[in-house]
C-alpha cells in the first residue's frame, strides 16, 4: 500500500510551499507527494528540494476538478490517495493512524479526518497558527470511524482501485471552485464501500483567504452546483434545497454588514444571477465562467 498525498494548488504560491515542508513531521511518511499546478509559478521548486520523501510537480489545466483528476490518473494498483487543500495541515500521526484504517478495513473506500480547526469560517489562519493545533496532543478517547455521507474536501482519502475500477472521477464540469465535488465524487464511492470520518486522523484546515475565487463566481456555485448535483443524482433535493437556501439566506442578510474577509455583496449577486439563469433555463456548472 503505497499513501500518495496529491494537492491541487493554483495561484497560491506563498501558501503550498510551507504546506509541502509541513508533511515532514510526519511520523509516517508519504510514499510520495504529488503537487499539481496550473502554471509554473504556482510553486517554487527550490523549497522542497531537501524533504524526506519525493515529490513530483505535475501541471494540469486550472480547476481543483481537473487537478485533482491528473492525479488520480498517476496512480498504480493499491494506491492510498490522500487529496489535500494546499492550505490543509496534518497532525503528526495522521497518516500512520490513515494507513493503519485503510490496512484494517477493506471496506473503506473514503476517509476524512476531524478538521481541529477551519479557518474558513474567519478571517483564516496562519501556518504557525495552525502549527500550533495540529500539534497538540491527541485525546485519550479510543479512536472512531463513524460512516458520514461524504469527505469534506480539504482532507479525503480515496482506495485508488474502487476509483479506476469503476471510471469514477471529480466532475471535470465543476469549473475552478468547484464547490460541492467532493459530495459528488463521495456519493459515487458511496456504491462500492463505507465512507467513514477518523477521530484519529486529524489536521487543521487554514482557511486561507489568498487566492480565492471571487464572490461571483462562489456566489454562483452556491446555487448552480447543488441543482446540477441533484440532475445527476449524487444529492438529493432536500439536501441540495437545504444548502442552497442557507447560503441565499446568509448572503442577503450579511451583505448588510459584510465581514471583512468575505464578499458577500458579490455572492449575492452571484446567488442570483444562478437564480435567473435557472429559470431561464439555461444554468450549467460551467456558466462560473462568465465571472471574473
């Protein structure tokens, strides 16, 4: 069993490398890690060139859909595929208590691990910061891997042979923030094996905020990726209908006093114009496009 760590990164070039270097505190090694960019500045090679495991820079066309499948598509018979954000860090032991899950139940075919903290919800995170969390003792509790209905995308690990086996991969229609694929592609697993949630792997998500898509384009998906989801049945409609509310209702009445750190306003119109093409009949994933 070969663990791969794969992190699709793309304009974020001050945040992938510390990222990378983290993955040295590892207790267990990566067998490799795959770094894939959209374009060669996405990453300065000369800050990885003394870590002790290797890794491959691989380029891909831009959208974490399409990286995330470049991949997938280099892996071999009994890969671990573990798919990080490049703002993701691990707890020590994640991936020995990762090895030893996927080694002790054949019937996994998708983890993810407990997020200690998510800067997403905030103004996000340092690297130091998150450091400091990823690194404080584990609790004496027995470890859990509790079946959930899908891996949140920031840390989720995929049996590499149920994905090539059965032709499953990120939907390469969800363009650039490609909200809501890992739903999708864990809905497909969901068929072939047990999609579980590890106490024992832990890590903290930064949530870091540079780079990002505009609030257009999030504004957008929030509407447009639920509804395709539900046309190819991965998400039923009254989950989709559930998110998809939240997120128009949070947007209206925060675009009143937007946060600092979130373009509210600008979601709200993209909330709307989903809305507007949608009774057109006209909404399509691959319409985030047309914002800039």
């Amino acid at each position: 069993m070969r663990l791969i760590v794969a992190i699709p990164t793309a304009g974020r070039r001050q945040v992938i490398a510390p990222t990378v270097r983290d993955i040295a505190r590892q207790t267990r090694l990566p067998d490799l890690v795959l770094v894939v960019i959209a374009q060669a500045d996405d990453i300065d090679a000369g800050q990885l060139g003394d870590l002790p495991f290797p890794v491959q820079i691989v380029t891909g066309e831009r959208g974490s859909t399409l990286q995330r499948n470049a991949a997938l598509d280099l892996m071999v018979k009994g890969d671990i595929a573990l798919f990080l954000d490049d703002d993701f860090l691990m707890a020590p032991d994640y991936l020995a208590n990762m090895e030893t899950l996927f080694a002790s139940r054949p019937d996994v075919v998708m983890a993810t691990g407990t997020v200690l903290a998510d800067g997403i919800h905030g103004p996000g995170l340092l690297h130091g910061e998150g450091y400091k969390i990823a690194s404080a003792p584990a609790p004496s509790l027995p470890p859990r891997a509790e079946e959930i209905y899908n891996c949140y995308g920031c840390n989720m690990a995929v049996r590499t042979d149920v994905a090539t086996e059965h032709r499953i991969r990120f939907d390469a229609r969800m363009k650039l923030y490609a909200w809501l694929e890992d739903v999708d592609f864990s809905r497909q697993m969901a068929f072939h094996g047990h999609i579980v949630k590890s106490t024992a792997m832990r890590g903290v998500h930064l949530g870091t905020k540079v780079g990002r898509s505009s609030g257009l384009r999030v504004g957008y998906v929030q509407i447009a990726n639920p509804l395709y989801l539900i046309t190819k049945g991965t998400m039923s409609w009254p989950r989709a209908l559930n998110i998809l509310c939240r997120n128009l209702a949070s947007n209206l009445v925060k675009s009143l006093r937007p946060e600092a750190e979130i373009d509210r306003r600008g979601r709200l119109r993209g909330n709307l114009s989903a809305i507007g093409d949608m009774l057109l009949g006209r909404m399509a994933p691959e319409r985030v496009l047309k914002f800039k």
